[in-house]
C-alpha cells in the first residue's frame, strides 16, 4: 500500500512541468529556512526538496541524452513480438 501511494505521488510529480516548479524554489527555500513547528513548515521542506528532485532528476536525464547523442548511441528499440491473435470463422 505504500510503495502503491509513493508510484501514485511520483507519477503526479513527474508530470509537473520544472519551469513552474522553478518559480516557487524560492519561495520554498525562503520557508524551508524559517524554522517554525508547524505542519505548514513542514510541508514547505517537502515541497522544497520535490522541487529539487525534479531538477536533479532533468539534470541527469540530459546530461544522459546528451551523452548517448555523443556517442552516436541511438536508444534501445523494444522488440518486436508476436501479438495475440486468433483466427476466427
């Protein structure tokens, strides 16, 4: 049940778009650096470090890519099977 909430969470992150998510690093950081014992406090950290692992995240997939394109590697293709089909009269 948790691993299931943690995909369903990833899955909702990975279609934010970094370029908002870049606009509120600030405003997160600025929160995250007052300290305060409140819930709201501690949801600014998380934020804040959602935000920083969706640009880590970009980072290293370019940094990837960039490297394959170099490379002259090309991605791997899935291959191809058979589908599941059957002959009907």
């Amino acid at each position: 049940m948790l691993e299931s909430a943690l995909n369903k969470m990833a899955e909702k992150i990975l279609s934010l778009d970094e370029a908002s998510l870049a606009g509120l690093w600030e405003k997160y950081k600025a929160r995250m650096e007052h300290f305060e014992t409140t819930k709201e406090w501690e949801k600014a950290v998380i934020i804040f470090f959602i935000i920083n692992a969706v640009r880590v995240k970009n980072h290293i997939f370019n940094e990837k890519m960039l490297e394959r394109h170099k490379n002259g590697d090309k991605p791997e293709k899935q291959p191809i099977k058979k589908p599941d089909l059957k002959i009907v009269k």
